[in-house]
C-alpha cells in the first residue's frame, strides 16, 4: 500500500497514511481531544484506520493505554508502526472487526468515528474507502453496543458522527446501558448548521441529557478559531 507521511497536532506527530482512498481529516482529533482520559487508564478504538485518534490521544494523555481495533489489515499494521515511531508504547492496533473481536476488559473508556455513509448513497471505487464510510443504523447499533459492552461501570463512550446520525446513536446508546449526557455541536463557521456532532454517553450514568453550546471551527474568513486551533495544533483537550 502507497503511503504518504504527515504530521497531526502542529508536527507534535508523526502520522502516515494511505496516499488513496480514506484519508484522516480533522474528526478523528476532534474525537481524541473530546476523551476524558487520564493517565494508567485503559482506552478502546473502534476503527482505528490508521491510528489518527489513537496517535493524538496518546500524545494529550500520556501513560493510558489505547488499542486500536481495525478491520483493514493493512491499515492496522500502519496504525501499529505509526505508534512505534512516535514512541508510544502503550498504543497498539488489532486487526479485526470490533464486533467479532474480544479485548481483556473492562475499559476506562471508548470512542470511534463509526462508519455514516449510506449504502444507498454513490459508492466510493475504492475498497478502502468504501469500508471506512458506508454503514448503517444496524451496524451503528452494533459498534456502539460492543464498544459499551467492553466499559467499566460509569466508563465513557466517546463519538464523532454525522448530525443526521446524532438520533439513532442516542437510542442505541440508551440501549447498550449508555446513554448519551450530552451533545456537543461542531458548527463550521457561525451561523452555519453543524454537519457534525461529538456525543458522549456513561455507562449505567444517571446524569441528565445536556446540549452543550458546542465548538466553532473556523471563522469567516475561513481560518481556524482560537479554540479549535488549541485543539488542532496545539493538542488541547475539548471538553464536553
């Protein structure tokens, strides 16, 4: 597989990535920076890729431990070398799919940017692509119930997904015993809807259902606000 290298977090990290198909954009930082981690604590990745949410988060937060679940492979043997060359040790990619794959449990926490494309929607040529994007609300349901299945007793489950999404994982997530707190808005510039949402749910939690004001990305000009370029570049940590 052709790869190219790139840096995340200002050239905090070292990250390589397939040069076709699937290539990471800023959710999956969004999505580490949202975890609530802290070191000596135990973290699950549902669709790790390439390991972009598992790099950053074990950057933010050194000292827990993350693995990595990715159906593809190759991606997970990239993913694991990505964590080798960046010195984090504690990091490691599996490959499998997260529903059929069992993990020494529980975890601290979870997070994954689920697949959200339909599979009525055009299909990407490339394979690759086509199996990190297209899913459905069985298999939504699916990830979502293992990834709650394998948390500790008021653990976290952490996701970035499509605002369209937001509804139907709150419903699984509700019953898989984890039920979403809060909703968290990523709105692309001020006034203008947001495309996606960061959702996070507690394990047997019994905090109330909260919308959070949410997180602006860029300003009208087009460059990134003061906060998410903290987040982005700077490797802070988002908190819902």
């Amino acid at each position: 597989m052709l790869t190219t290298e790139g840096t995340l977090l200002g050239g905090r990290v070292h990250y390589r990535q397939p040069a076709q198909g699937f290539r990471s954009g800023i959710e999956p930082v969004l999505l580490a920076a949202a975890v609530p981690a802290q070191p000596g604590e135990r973290v699950l990745e549902a669709g790790t890729g390439a390991g972009p949410a598992l790099l950053c988060l074990s950057a933010r937060v050194p000292g827990c431990a993350v693995t990595g679940a990715e159906i593809d492979p190759e991606l997970a043997v990239i993913a694991a070398e990505n964590a080798t060359a960046n010195g984090f040790s504690n990091a490691r990619a599996t490959p499998g799919d997260i529903v059929n794959t069992t993990f020494p449990e529980p975890f601290d926490h979870a997070m994954a940017n689920p697949p959200y494309h339909s599979p009525a929607s055009s299909p990407s040529k490339d394979p690759v692509r086509r199996l990190a994007k297209v899913g459905s609300e069985s298999l939504i349901e699916t990830w979502i119930a293992r990834m709650a299945a394998g948390l500790r007793r008021h653990g976290t489950l952490t996701l970035i997904v499509a605002a369209g999404m937001a509804p139907g994982c709150i419903a699984a997530m509700a019953a898989a015993r984890c039920r979403c707190t809060v909703l968290f808005p990523l709105w692309p510039k001020p006034g203008v809807a947001a495309k996606l949402v960061l959702l996070r749910g507690v394990k047997d939690g019994r905090a109330p259902f909260a919308v959070h004001a949410g997180l602006v990305l860029h300003a009208p000009d087009g460059r990134y606000t003061a906060d998410a370029s903290a987040i982005l570049r700077d490797g802070a940590a988002l908190v819902l």
